[in-house]
C-alpha cells in the first residue's frame, strides 16, 4: 500500500514539474511606439507566434507625444515597453525606465553603458518626390538644390517637412541640415517648406500627391516605391540625416516580465532579419546582413541630429514664425 501510495505521489510531481516546464507564459504587455505598421507588424506578428498567449497591446503615436504620456504617467505607468525613438531621448529622460542587460548586446555594433536603452535599426531619411507632380529632369541631386528651387516647390505646395517637436525625424532632419549648413541654410529654406504635424503627415503629403517633394524614413519609401506607389527615392550627395532608433523597458511598468520577454525578443537575430530584408531597415546587430536595394552608408554623406531636441524645436519654431 505504501509502494502504491509513494508511486502516485511521484507521478502526480513528475505531472506537476512537466505543466510547469512546458507552460507558456501568458499574459498581456502595453508597448507604446512612435513605429507604424510597416515595422511592428512583421514583428509582432512574429512574436505572437513565438508567444501566442502574450497578447501585444501597441499605442501607436509621435515620439514627443508618447515620452511625455511616459513622464505624465511616472507614478503609475500604462506601458510595459518604449519601442522607438532616439538613443538621446531616453538618456535625457533615464529616470522613465529601468536598467535591461540585454542577452544579445554582445551582437550589437552599438550599446548603452547604463542600459537604458538597447540599438535596434538604423534609418536614412532621402529626399521623396512625387513622380505625378515632379519630372525627372527636375529631381534634385542635393538638399541646395532644393532650396535653389524653393519658388517651385512653394507653387506646388511647398517642402513636406515635419515640425521637430512632434517628429523625431524632423528633429533629425532639421538638426542634420543645419550641422551641414548652418541655421542661416534653415532660416533661407523655411519660407518654402510646408511644415507637418509629424512624420507621417510629411510622408504621406508626398505620396498622396498634397505636395512635391520631402523627406522620408528610406524604409517606407523603399516599400512604396517597389509597389509602384509613384515615389522616387533621391539620396542628396551632399546632406543625408541618420537615425538609430532603440527600445527600453518602461519603469514599473505593470508587466514587467513580459516586458523582459518582448525585449529580449527585439535583439534575436530571427527579428533582425525580419527588420532587415521585410521593414528594410538596417540591424544593429553585425551579424545581420543589410537590406538588398538601399546603398551603401560608406558611399553617404551622413549627418545625426547634433543639438539636443529643445535647443532645435525652439529655433525652428522662432524662424517660422518670423517667416510667418
């Protein structure tokens, strides 16, 4: 009887320890992304296969907007996880999230020695023309040339260029400009441009023929040039920005080892690929090809966004308004 009795009980463990090894975690995280569909959707479509029973809530908006939700919501945040945005912006606001060692960060070219932030991809914003309104012969070859043509553009509408203080990629492109030119070069273009209330205003105000020409993340534009959408890609030989964007674990956030789990996930090589040859942008990690169709960086002049985003937002705004 005792036999049978020490029997049982060791099934009933060994059952125990088995749901327990082959349970999968469950559950459901908030990631807040500046990011639109044409990136996350490949990825959370990835991991909800990886982890079918983490369901991804994504809050889809401008990264000014989202890291200010972020330093409202301090005290009792909603996100589990900030996917997007600067390096920069989560240094100057660190106090917002919690320190993630990354297990892949051995695997990436760059990384932050306080591990706010992990590296994800890196972006190139052309010049977009809309090839209904603009011929080819009057597609330009630089960022001068744009502004040698400013009359025209203005009597098409204007320069699609998003206000630096809703678009991370206005701040770049403004910053990027102005450390090439000067601000004097932003004060002389500011007169033809059509400011946008973010990025993907400035995007689609090209694409859907509102206006000439812009600029875009070279991602997208790699996607709705290839399907035929009427864009044309032009990377400037004079002035092209850069972004690197990054990710970071949201401070007592309300999921948090979820949140490790997505995170994680983001820095695998199985996601950079997916980054790399279906979003069309370019890994971090140095064991990931880049993607086929863009050039090379080495063959680009390449400039980041140098001042920090209030020195840029607060001249920007002060030329606009003078242009006004």
């Amino acid at each position: 009887m005792k036999k049978s009795l020490v029997f049982a009980l060791t099934l009933l463990m060994v059952g125990v320890l088995a749901i327990g090894v082959n349970a999968q975690p469950s559950g459901e995280i908030v990631v807040y992304s500046a990011s639109g569909p044409e990136i996350t959707g490949p990825i959370i479509e990835l991991f909800n296969k990886t982890y079918p029973d983490i369901k991804v809530v994504k809050i889809h908006a401008g990264t000014p907007e989202l890291f200010s939700r972020l330093r409202a919501e301090k005290g009792n945040p909603a996100a589990d996880v900030m996917f997007g945005g600067a390096p920069l912006l989560y240094d100057r606001e660190a106090d917002l999230f919690t320190p993630f060692v990354h297990p892949h960060k051995e695997h990436f070219a760059t990384n932050d020695p306080d591990n706010i932030w992990s590296p994800f991809t890196i972006f190139v914003q052309p010049l977009v023309v809309n090839t209904n309104l603009v011929k080819p012969e009057d597609y330009p070859e630089t960022v001068k040339e744009v502004l040698e043509n400013g009359p025209k553009w203005k009597a098409n509408g204007g320069i699609a260029l998003a206000a630096p203080d809703t678009s991370s990629t206005g701040w770049t492109i403004v910053s990027g400009i102005a450390t090439a030119y000067g601000w004097d070069f932003i004060e002389e273009l500011v007169p033809y441009v059509s400011v946008t209330n973010g990025s993907d205003a400035m995007f689609n105000a090209v694409k859907d023929g509102e206006l000439p020409i812009g600029w875009i993340n070279e991602d997208l534009g790699y996607q709705w040039e290839s399907a035929g959408v009427g864009v044309k890609l032009i990377y400037p030989s004079d002035v092209s920005t850069i972004q690197m964007d990054a990710y970071g674990l949201v401070k007592n956030g309300p999921n948090p080892e979820l949140a490790k789990i997505f995170l994680e996930f983001l820095g695998t090589k199985e996601v950079h690929e997916v980054a790399s040859q279906i979003v069309k942008r370019r890994s971090v990690r140095t064991d990931v090809e880049p993607p086929g169709g863009l050039p090379e960086l080495e063959g680009l002049n390449l400039f980041y966004a140098s001042e920090p985003r209030d020195v840029v937002t607060d001249r920007f705004n002060a030329i606009v308004e003078r242009a006004q």
